[in-house]
C-alpha cells in the first residue's frame, strides 16, 4: 500500500479513536504512548498484516 504524503513527511498510520464520556481521551494517551517508542513504531512498520496492527494497538486495552 503507498504512503500518503502531505508538506513531504510520509504517513504510514492514520488512527480513528472514538469513546464514550471522555474515554477516548485515555486511549489517545495510551495510543501516544506507542508512537513515541520507536520500538514500538518498528513492530507496527513490520507487521504482516492487518490484523497483526490491529493486536499490537489492541494492547493499550489491555492495562
């Protein structure tokens, strides 16, 4: 799949977040937590497929 570029930085993750009563606001925290680990990045870069992104950020849920 090509990456979408907007002002020549690439973007590899678009995330949608939506929660009830505010609980999005924790899981964007938790979601940014990720994206500041390049580590974290890297396994996300790597992953096979869709569902392997979908469980490696399905984590957040599970703290």
């Amino acid at each position: 799949m090509p990456s979408a570029r907007r002002d020549g930085n690439e973007v590899r993750f678009a995330i949608g977040i939506a929660g009830y009563e505010g609980g999005h606001l924790e899981i964007l925290g938790k979601v940014a937590i990720i994206f500041s680990d390049m580590d974290e990045v890297d396994k996300l870069i790597a992953a096979g497929s869709a569902q392997e992104i979908y469980d490696l950020l399905n984590a957040v849920n599970d703290d």
